[in-house]
C-alpha cells in the first residue's frame, strides 16, 4: 500500500464522518478544503475591501486605479494515485475580463462547457502545497472545475 494510501485511510479513520460547515449535513468522505477569499483580496487594507473591492461566494472583483482584478471560486481536484477518491480545493483563479464576463454570463447553465484559462489566487499554506505538488505535475494531474 502506497504511503499516500496509509495516510488517507488513517485520515479516514480520525475524521470518521464530520459535519459540513457549508450546509450543516454529515458526511463520510473526505473533506474539501475551501478558502473563503482570493490572496489579493486578503491583502487589501479593510478601507479598501469596502471601497474597491466587490466579493460573494463565487465572485471577486476588484477595481484598482489602474486594473481590474477579477477571480471566481474553482475546485481543484487531485487525484489521488491508486485510488479512487481526490482531495478537493475550494480556490479562486483570476480571469482575464472577457473570460470573467462570459463565465458570469453562463454561470447557471448546465449546459455550459467551456475551459478557461487563470492564474490559482489563492495563498496554499507551505506544508499543504509540500503535500499537494510533492509527487504530481500540476498540468498533467489536476483538473479546475466548477463543482
């Protein structure tokens, strides 16, 4: 059994089930990990959030004098080798304006498709991005999704 492996059954074991914080239910499998804001909303002073800064679950815009910062919430699925689960990211990605409109545009239609390209905005603590990135390239391994 891979070492990874050994973890996520140990992980298993601990968290056993847990209450989810987003809609109150128990669940078994492994939690996601969310973050709540992008980094570059994190770093504006608390005048500036309220002042050039718009954010909801899902949107962030941010409006400089100079540029416009736009970031929606993804998920980044790892997989997890020789396993059927994946560790789930709750990240924000950047956008550039004509991507950001049209996904604001097609954000309730299932029937959208479509791949968009960003930059992960979100600040990954050391010790998880040592765990995420060890054993995995990021452009062959991982997927951003909306759900």
């Amino acid at each position: 059994m891979c070492d990874i492996r050994k973890r996520l059954d140990l992980l298993r074991e601990i968290i056993m089930d847990y209450i989810c914080s987003k809609c109150g239910e128990s669940h078994e499998e492994l939690p996601a990990i969310a973050f709540k804001t992008p980094h570059y909303y994190d770093i504006l002073s608390d005048e500036d959030k309220i002042e050039i800064a718009t954010i909801n679950s899902d949107l962030c815009v941010i409006t400089h004098e100079d540029q416009t910062d736009r970031f929606i919430r993804a998920v980044l699925h790892q997989k997890i080798y020789d396993c059927s689960d994946t560790l789930d990211y709750g990240i924000w990605v950047s956008l550039s304006e004509k991507s950001f409109d049209d996904y604001v545009k097609n954000f309730d239609s299932e029937e959208q498709d479509v791949t968009y390209f960003g930059y992960i905005s979100t600040e990954i603590p050391a010790m998880m991005t040592h765990f995420l990135f060890r054993r995995m390239s990021l452009f062959q391994n991982m997927v951003i999704g909306r759900k």
